[in-house]
C-alpha cells in the first residue's frame, strides 16, 4: 500500500521547490533502490554529480574545480606525512565509514593532545555556511584549513612555522606529487606550495557530497518508508518535535551557502546543554562564539551540524558528551540537560541564553524511537564507502 506523503517538506529548502520538477522527470527513469543524480556542468568546465533537490555548490573563483585536483587533494587528505612529525593525516580524524567524524567525544591531534571539541563529519561540507562548531568568520574551506594544519593550540596537524619547510619538501621530493601538483596547477612556475595543497584538499572535501540515503530515494519515488520511519518523519517536520526549525534545509542542518546564494543566514543555538554556575556559564574552553565575541548572549551558542549520516556520527554535540541518539532525544524533550554533579554540574534547561526553540517537548517512548528510525533513514551507505573518496594508501 503507498504511503502518504507529509503535506510540507522543509527538508527540501527553498531550492527544492524549484527543482521539484526535474526531481520528478528523474524519478520516472531507471529502478532498483539507487539515488538517480543530475549532472549539472559549470562555467570552468567541471560537471556537478549532484541529486535534484541539491544546489551547484559555490566555489572560489580562486580555486575551480578539476579532476586532476580533486585527485590531488584525495592523495594529500590522506598522507600522514602531511603533519609535522608524520605520524597523522586529515583522514585520521575524519573516517570515511563515519562520515568522516572519527567516533571520539574529542579529537586526538598528531602529538597525542586532545582537542577540547568532537571532529565534524564532512559530508556536504561544501555547503556550510561557515566552518567549525563555533567561528562565524570562517566561511571557506580553504581558510577553515590553517586552523588544523598550522594551529597550536590546540595541536592537531602540528605544521608550525619552523616544519613547514620540512613537511612541503617531503611532497617536493616525491616525483608522484610533483606530477599531481603540475597537472592540477598548470602555469605555476612553483606547483608544490601550501597555497595549492589547501586548495587540492579543499576541491576534494566539495566532492564529499553525501545525497544517497533511503530519505532521498524515498523523496524520487523510489523507495517507501516503514510506519516507524514515516511517523519519525512526520514527527520531524511536524510542530510537536520542531526539529525542522535548525536541522530543516535539504541538508538537515540551518546554514547554507551555494552558488546561487544571495542571502546567507548564519544562526547559532544554545541549547541548555550546560549552565555550571546558574548563570548560563558553559565550561571553558567550550563556551562557543562568545569565546570570540564575549557577548554574553553568545555564550554556549554552536553551529548546529547537519543531521545526514548522524546515525554513523556518535558521540554527539560539539564535546562529544552525549553517547547516543536515544539520549540526545531524551535530552532535546527534556528542555536541556541536568547535571547532578561534579564540575559542570547545573539546570541547563535554566539557562537564561537557550534558544527560544529549546523547550520541554512531551515525547513517548515510543515518539522518540520513531524519530530516531527517520534519523537512520539519513544513512548514506555508498557515500561511506564510495571508492572516490577511499583512502588510497589503505595498503601502506
């Protein structure tokens, strides 16, 4: 028996209703469970892979799309002799089979020091507005970049300025990547720089497109959800739960960019996950844009990331402190968290700068469970294993 359909779909955003014709001309083509995909060229002469209800991705007039680049910033993403003591690639902490999270509370940096917040996945990632949890002013991959590379505190790559030259003669010297860096940069009298490795890295983390899952295919007609998954959904997008007003865009998530962006809103939350000293205090050194603004009012507000893949993502929130997903729909229909004791202990659900959006929902058990069986719905399952995004010295 077919399934009904919600009425509304904020997951489509507002460019799913223009693409909702050619979404459908799609879905009249071919069969079998697979997710049916528009190439869409560009101006430079790349070809866009992309499903229906997702935009052209904007890209630096600095840095175009190629092949041969893309190629380049895969190899480069993950060579461990990209750090400085060799020991640690971008891919370390960003797992192809975890949507590129890496399943710890808190990243591991190259000399063992852990990192106060939880490595984002990249799926999509060329579609955020801004980049990291909590820094408004990086809007591009190729700035967000520096921090990990040539950050030291925290140390995560360990590129600093007295190993820079080491680590680029390290490319330099491999006759392999003096190939890759000429093709890719052609007319560069000096191919092999920091310049062009952030920019290969970066035109490969915009292929990280991640549109397969049961959702999409269930939105091209190709596939049904089950009772559960349909009463998650219609819970989702429905004024019970709200989860649609930050995770509601066709990226789940409340910060887009494209190419044919005009306006681009930038929202952070604070969601009661903290309140140590009763004064909407948030531990340090997580205490989200106000650690750049020191606004009050910016104290505990984070990006909220985009819902795809979440199944694969745990743990959750941006200090990995929430385990599981039963959890985090315990915590979101509880207004906040409470924390009985020890450091942070505190009424989040009291915290004078949680967002209006943060309230106490009265969700069953049985509401919860179907929320999270839409949420699994998400899964891309060839984007967590696609060959073109592979590490390719898994052999070494």
């Amino acid at each position: 028996m077919k399934q009904r359909r919600p009425s509304r779909h904020p997951a489509l955003g507002a460019v799913g209703v223009t693409l909702l014709a050619g979404l459908t001309l799609l879905a009249s083509c071919g069969g079998g469970g697979t997710t049916l995909l528009e190439t869409r060229p560009s101006s430079d002469g790349w070809a866009w892979a992309l499903p229906a209800n997702f935009p052209t991705p904007k890209v630096p007039a600095d840095n175009a799309m190629s092949a041969a680049k893309v190629e380049l910033g895969r190899f480069l993403f993950y060579d461990i002799r990209l750090s400085g003591n060799g020991k640690q690639s971008c891919g370390s902490c960003h797992l192809q089979d975890k949507a590129f999270t890496d399943g710890r509370g808190q990243a591991i940096g190259s000399t063992g020091e852990q990192t106060p917040r939880s490595s984002q996945h990249l799926g999509n990632v060329a579609y955020n507005a801004t980049l990291t949890w909590a820094n408004p002013s990086l809007v591009t991959l190729e700035r967000q970049m520096e921090t990990p590379l040539f950050g030291e505190n925290p140390v995560e790559m360990g590129v600093n300025d007295s190993k820079k030259a080491a680590v680029l003669k390290r490319l330099a010297d491999d006759s392999a990547y003096t190939a890759r860096f000429a093709a890719s940069f052609p007319g560069d009298p000096a191919p092999v720089s920091w310049g062009n490795t952030i920019k290969a890295i970066s035109a490969f983390q915009r292929t990280l497109i991640s549109g397969g899952s049961k959702y999409d295919r269930y939105l091209q007609g190709k596939e049904l959800l089950g009772a559960s998954e349909e009463r998650g959904m219609n819970l989702f997008f429905g004024e019970k739960a709200e989860c649609f007003h930050c995770h509601g865009s066709f990226n789940f998530n409340d910060q887009i960019v494209h190419a044919a962006s005009r306006i681009v809103e930038t929202p952070v939350h604070n969601t009661g996950l903290y309140n140590i000293d009763g004064k909407g205090g948030f531990p340090e050194p997580n205490r989200g844009v106000f650690e750049l603004t020191a606004k009050a009012d910016d104290m505990g507000k984070f990006r909220a990331p985009s819902l795809r893949n979440v199944e694969v993502t745990a743990p959750y929130m941006h200090d990995g402190s929430i385990a599981t997903l039963s959890d985090v729909l315990r915590f979101y229909a509880a207004g906040g968290r409470v924390i009985a004791s020890g450091p942070h202990a505190g009424d989040g659900r009291a915290n004078p700068y949680k967002s209006d959006l943060i309230s106490r929902i009265d969700l069953s058990e049985q509401e919860q469970v179907d929320i999270i069986a839409f949420l699994k719905t998400l899964t891309d399952h060839a984007f967590l294993t696609d060959p073109r995004f592979a590490d390719p010295f898994a052999k070494r």
